[in-house]
C-alpha cells in the first residue's frame, strides 16, 4: 500500500526526466514555440517561415574520396544524423565564423584587454561552429513548423538531430494528462505511451501544411540507411558513385572482371562508423571471402591521393566528410548549403600491402581528423554541386508518398500496356 502522496510536480518532473526532456526548462508566455502555438492553425500564424517556400529538404553527410588522377568518387552518404566531431577535432571553423580578429574590428570601441580576448578565442576555438552553424540553418526555416517535423519523427521512431523544439508539443500533451493522471500513476507509466508516440492535441493544420516534410524525410533516412538502396538513386549519375553490389559470388565475380580493383570491400547493407567491414584482395578465393550471405554488399575499393598528414608527417589514404543542406524549392529547383568539410585519414601510413587499418578511414576507428586544402575543397564542391541535384530529385521521387504514388502509378500504366 503507499502511504506517501506524490505531489504533482514531482510526478511531472519525473515524467521528463524518463522523456529524456530539458526538465523545468522555463518557457515564455508569448514564445512562439508556447505549447498553445500547436493547438491554433498554423494558417492563422502572423510568422512567415522560410520553409513555406520549400517541398522538401535532407542533411547529407558524404564520405568523399579524391582518386590518384583527380576524380571525385562518393563512397557512402550517410544523413541528418551524419556526424561532425571531426571538424573541431581537425580545427575547422564554419566558412563564415568571424575571427578574433573580425570580433575586434567590428568592435565599437578599442579594447586593449589581451586576456578577454585570449578568453574569447578560446571560447570560439571549443565549439563545433560548422555543427552549430548547420543546427542554425535547420531551425532557421522556422522554428514551429520545424518543431512539429521533428515530433513526427520521433513518433516514427526516428532521432530528430539537430532539429530543436519537438518538446513544447510533447509537453503540450504531457501537461494536459497530467491534469487527470492520479498520484500512482508513476508506478505504472510506460515511457513508450502517449507522450512519445502520440500528437493528440496539435491542431490538424500542422499535419496538412508540413506533414508531407516529415514523411519525406523519414523517407530519405530510410533509403540512406540501406547501402544497397541509396546506390540505385546515384544511376543517372553513375561517374561520381562506384556501384554497390549485393554480395553473392556471382556478382564479386562479375565486379572483378568488369570494373578491374586491386581490392574490394565487403560491409553490412546497413553499417555504420566503419563496423563489420572487410577488404579483400580482388583474387581471393571464396575460402578467403566472408560466405556470402544476405545483408552484405560489395564494393570496388577506391584508393584516394596520398594525403599528407601533419600529425605523423606520413601520407595516408584517406576520406573527406563532406556535409551539406539540401532543399527543394516548390519549382523543383535544388539547391545546396554547405558546412565544411575535413579529412578522415587511415590510422596507418599508405602501404603496399593490404592492411584495413590503412584502408578504412573512421574516426570511430581511429582514423586522425586532418584539415582540407581550399583547393581540394574547390574540387569536391564542383563534382558534388554537379551531381547531388540529380541523386536528390531520384531520392525524393521515392520518399515523397505523393510522388512516389505518382511513380508507381505511371509503372502500373506501362505494365497495362504491355
């Protein structure tokens, strides 16, 4: 029996902490992310957001080699979750953060305090600008619209990274079960009720005015997540991605004789940070081969330029984490915003013989984060401005549910011809 009442405020603080929610975090009365703003029609809004211009938009994470002979070749694209530790490891700062010195000519007086000044620099050499700066630009399309996106996503189950403001709608709900939950509720709440899955009380506008970003996106990442899949969307643009293969012995076969590698790599259709990957000789026998078995693909292994590393004072192969906004304007127009990029370079020095840890640059691997040269970044950005557009639009095609009915629409309609 429990003798002891559970104050209301205790059971609310102890609902946000299991929500993994900003406890008590103080909201204005007339912040435009209010709760209340979600229970209005987003139509009835005295803001103009930017993202009223856009029909859809995705972070891309690229993991970018340059070849020996200069060739710009995507190895994987990774999305919204893409990260980005690596450029504070590699001291990169966003393109336009101002310097100490920009901060002290834009300084309405002269301020001969060299201590403030080291402090500031400090300040601004430990932040990840290039992350803020992309979690900026996110936001920026509008703070309610993208609050409400990033609740659909986790109702899908997905992380909504870099994406701010989904809990004043989650609280929104929370605060309205409250009023009728009974002090012993906590012993029986379940973290995956209500509260995270459900947008009960958000007004039915949002869903039809930005609903369609949220399925679109949850889309993209889905498509991104598969190796396999995510290749088939780089076909009309085939020159900057080698193809990915599903891995079975015929086609390990047929990568060898047509596209001609020294080596290949064998990886999960759905890895991450370098996990379960293999390089193998392109001559070794099946008895030197992973079985091939379902979810592993297949890829030619690129060598990238020997890249000069100033940590060792070595050449490494290595591979640029590139990483840009991409929208879509209502004319389908695509245009792309980028946030640096940094090099990922092989733990180990360039080596005539196969060695994995001189062949697969992670940093959750080890591999040392490397600033890039202005003319190596020029490079990758005129191959990727020239053909990214064409992957997104193929990409979107498929995530968007209303073009995607419209493909297999028009698929059905050449069938019935036949």
């Amino acid at each position: 029996m429990i003798s002891k009442f559970i104050e209301p405020k205790i059971l609310k603080k102890d609902l946000e902490y299991r929500l993994d929610l900003k406890a008590e975090r103080p909201r204005k009365r007339n912040s435009r992310l209010n709760p209340e703003v979600f229970r209005r029609s987003p139509y009835d809004s005295m803001y103009i957001y930017r993202i009223d211009d856009l029909a859809s938009f995705a972070v891309f994470g690229l993991d970018v080699k340059i070849t020996p002979t200069g060739e710009v070749k995507i190895i994987e694209v990774n999305g919204i979750r893409s990260g980005m530790k690596g450029f504070k490891e590699a001291g990169v700062q966003y393109e336009e953060t101002p310097s100490v010195e920009d901060l002290r000519r834009r300084f309405p007086f002269q301020l001969d305090n060299d201590e403030l000044w080291r402090y500031i620099k400090a300040e601004i050499d430990g932040k990840n600008s290039c992350d803020e700066a992309l979690t900026t630009h996110i936001n920026g399309l509008g703070d309610a619209p993208i609050a409400y996106i990033a609740a659909r996503l986790i109702r899908a189950g997905q992380d909504p990274h870099r994406m701010e403001g989904w809990d004043a709608i989650i609280e929104q709900d929370m605060q309205d079960y409250l009023d009728f939950l009974s002090p012993y509720s906590k012993l029986i709440f379940n973290k995956d009720s209500m509260f995270s899955r459900e947008l009960g009380n958000v007004h039915s506008g949002w869903e039809s005015r930005y609903g369609h970003f949220a399925e679109t996106l949850i889309g993209i990442e889905k498509i991104l997540h598969d190796k396999l899949q995510a290749d088939r969307f780089f076909d009309e643009c085939r020159g900057i991605k080698p193809r990915t293969h599903e891995y079975t012995e015929e086609n390990f076969q047929r990568l060898v004789q047509t596209e001609k590698p020294k080596y290949v790599v064998i990886k999960p259709h759905d890895g991450a940070r370098g996990e379960g990957l293999i390089i193998v000789s392109a001559t070794a026998s099946p008895q030197e081969r992973p079985a091939p078995t379902y979810g592993l693909v297949a890829e030619a292994f690129v060598p990238s330029k020997p890249i000069f590393s100033a940590k060792d004072g070595q050449y490494h192969d290595g591979c640029m984490r590139y990483v840009l906004f991409v929208e879509e304007g209502k004319r389908g127009e695509v245009n792309l915003s980028p946030f640096g990029g940094y090099w990922r370079l092989c733990p180990h020095p360039i080596s005539e013989e196969l060695n994995l840890d001189g062949m697969r640059a992670n940093l959750a691997q080890g591999a040392i984060a490397e600033k890039v040269s202005p003319d190596d970044l020029r490079t990758v950005r005129t191959s990727i401005e020239r053909d990214i557009p064409t992957f997104y639009k193929a990409v979107v095609q498929r995530a968007n549910p209303e073009k995607a009915m419209a493909w297999l629409m028009n698929e059905y309609s050449k069938l019935e011809k036949r």
